[in-house]
C-alpha cells in the first residue's frame, strides 16, 4: 500500500526531516579524530530530544541506538560503540532518523574525518551528485526504475558500483513504507510516481565490487572486498514538476564551509 500525503501531512515531513538536517548539523561540528560513534550518538540523542522529538531508529526492529554511523567500508547500519574511535583519513555515514508530531524524517550523509585520501573523496563527491540525479527524477509521471537508473547510471560510468540489497523507501507514519526505492534500475519501468509520494532516495556506493555481507550483530553490513562506501540520503515528495526535497544538507554545510 503507497499512501499519498496531502499538503498538510508534507509539512509535518518537512518538520521532521528539518530537525534530522539540523541533527546531521550538529554531528559536523563534533566529528573529528579521537571521537568515539557512540559519544556521537549520545550527543544526537540529546538534540533530537531537546528539539521535541524521539529518535526515529532507537528501538525500531530492535536497533539499539539513535543513529547508524558506518565507517569505512561499513555500508549502512553500523553500531555505535565506545570502542569505534574515529581516526584521520576515515570516512564515516551517518544515517539519522526522528519521529515527531507521527511522522518521521530520516537523511543521511557522509562525512571526511580529518584529511581524506583523493580517490576517496571522489567516490563520495559522485555518490551526492547522483542523488540529486535520482531526485531530479523524482517528479509525478515518471517511475521508479528512472530514479534507479539516474543514480546508477551516474556511478557506474565513474568506475564504482551500487549496492543491489539496500534500497530506498516511502516515508510517513511508518519509517519505511513502500514503495521500495532501488539504486538500479531501467528507465521506464516499476511503480508510477504520483504528486504526493513522500520517498526516502539514499543511494549506497562502493568504492570497490557492490557485494555485501551482515555481520553477526544483525545489523552491520560491510563491504565484501573492505573498500569503502559511501552513503547519502535525502526524503523527498513527488511533485508534478520536480521533487520537493524535505531534508536538508544545509546545517552540515554550514559547519563544514566555516571549518
């Protein structure tokens, strides 16, 4: 079932996806060699609250923190723990969620610890140019497969590869509704997109093969090959002509051209 949000509905995404923009924010003036992902995680979950909302994946399917931080070749899903310390030269995804006024936002973007090697910072400069390439897809009229293909398309000719087993999603009441929302695909094909879907585009790259494997905690998917992926995310509704992008870099860009 695809639920259509009407207009007021698209405005409480937006309040939910502004605060997990402004949460990504606050997560680019602490990220720096020596920081542990669970300090960072303590420190979102506190804004989140402060901000009159509950983290969106503590406790969903059982997920024990408020933010998914994957570093290195950790794709998405990544645990935070006291024992991962960031280090210089890392990348690091951060994947954030809040839940308020029922519904939820959720953006994820990845960030440079310290002074990144070159060929690393290409893969993750390609992997944000092709979301906005399947947002710019995301208008009433077209279909799923062109957003897949827009992103994959774009990645595949830099020489990296899309990630087959994680995919997009609708957003609303639930953190993930249908339809599913693939980095692949052909153009033309899979569910029409009408004024008023509410998706979640979240195109995951790799550096290396796309092939993955889950770690035994159940959550942490890695890399086969240990090269590292990149993620960035963005919630966004379908409009008649052109997406309306309901999450928000600006917070974590404003950090970052400051420093």
């Amino acid at each position: 079932m695809i639920f259509v949000k009407t207009g007021e509905e698209i405005e409480l995404l937006r309040e939910s996806n502004r605060l997990v923009g402004m949460t990504l924010g606050e997560m680019a003036k602490h990220i720096r060699p020596g920081i542990s992902t669970l300090e960072l995680d303590r420190i979102a979950e506190e804004f989140i609250r402060d901000h009159g909302a509950e983290p969106g994946f503590l406790g969903y399917g059982g997920f024990p923190n408020t933010l998914c931080i994957s570093v290195n070749d950790v794709v998405v899903h990544g645990i935070p723990s006291e024992k991962c310390v960031l280090q210089e030269g890392d990348i690091v995804s951060i994947d954030c969620g809040t839940l308020k006024n029922g519904f939820y936002g959720d953006s994820a973007y990845t960030f440079e610890v310290g002074e990144v090697d070159e060929e690393i910072r290409k893969l993750l400069r390609v992997t944000k140019e092709s979301l906005y390439k399947g947002i710019g897809k995301a208008v009433a009229g077209m279909r799923i497969g062109d957003i897949g293909h827009a992103v994959q398309s774009h990645c595949e000719a830099e020489g990296y590869s899309v990630v087959r087993e994680m995919v997009g999603h609708g957003v609303g009441h639930d953190l993930h509704e249908e339809p599913q929302v693939p980095n692949y695909g052909r153009q033309g094909q899979g569910v029409k997109l009408k004024e008023g879907m509410v998706i979640a585009i979240e195109p995951m790259i790799n550096l290396g093969k796309r092939h993955i494997y889950q770690e035994a905690d159940g959550w942490t998917i890695r890399t086969r090959d240990k090269k590292p992926a990149a993620h960035f995310e963005h919630t966004v509704a379908v409009g008649k002509n052109g997406a309306d992008i309901l999450s928000t870099f600006e917070y974590v860009e404003q950090v970052l051209h400051k420093s």
